[in-house]
C-alpha cells in the first residue's frame, strides 16, 4: 500500500469515532481511562483503528491521547523542563493540571522516544 492511501472507517463507525474524539477533547491533558472510552460496542474496534491511523497515541495500556494532545503535552513539559530545571512528577503534574495516572505513563513514554531522561525522581530533557 502507498504511503499515501489512508483507510477510512466505515460509516457505521464514525459516531463512536465522533465520540471517542470528543472524549478525548474535553480534558485534554487528562483523559478518562482507555475502558471508559472504549464502553461503546464498537469502541475497542474503534479505538484500535484511531491508533493505528495515528490519530491516537497509546501511552500505556490504560492511557491514549489524542496525537495533538500529546504534542501539545510534550511541548508543555519540554518548556516547563527548560524554563525550570529539572522537575518531579508532581511539579509536572501540577504545571500542566493532570493526574498523576497520566503523567507518569506519559512521562516513561516520554522517556523512550528519547524526551526526557529520569534522573532520580526528576525529568531532564534528554
């Protein structure tokens, strides 16, 4: 398949596409766990098309963002870890008002694209 071509999702699917988008959207740094979003019938089918379009990131197998949300996410805690020095858990937590069941999953994904590094208990930009 060409780089180019995108498979689309069947009709049938697009509303409980619609609403794991809006889910997502509504609290974008904190997003209700993966079992919430997928509570639709077809939300699991659904969910699993999103991330495998790229739509959604998987952080963990819990916890999924919007890909503009992560990006969004990232750069927030890239800026706060540049302004500031290195940062906790919680001072991250708290700049970018999350929970702790998204930022530390968050932050060892952030860890493994190579973002951040965990020194200790802190972050550092890697």
């Amino acid at each position: 398949a060409r780089r180019s071509h995108q498979p689309a999702l069947p009709a049938n699917l697009r509303p409980a596409a619609a609403k794991i988008r809006e889910a997502l959207s509504k609290k974008p740094f904190d997003p209700p766990a993966r079992r919430e979003i997928e509570s639709d019938p077809n939300g699991q089918r659904v969910l699993r098309f999103l991330i495998e379009s790229g739509e959604v990131i998987e952080i963990a197998s819990d916890v999924v963002l919007s890909r503009e949300n992560f990006e969004r996410m990232k750069n927030a805690v890239a800026d706060f870890i540049f302004k500031n020095g290195p940062a906790t858990v919680s001072e991250l937590r708290q700049a970018l008002e999350t929970s702790r069941r998204i930022m530390v999953p968050f932050l060892e994904h952030l860890d493994r694209q190579g973002v951040t590094r965990r020194i200790g208990d802190k972050r550092v930009l890697a």
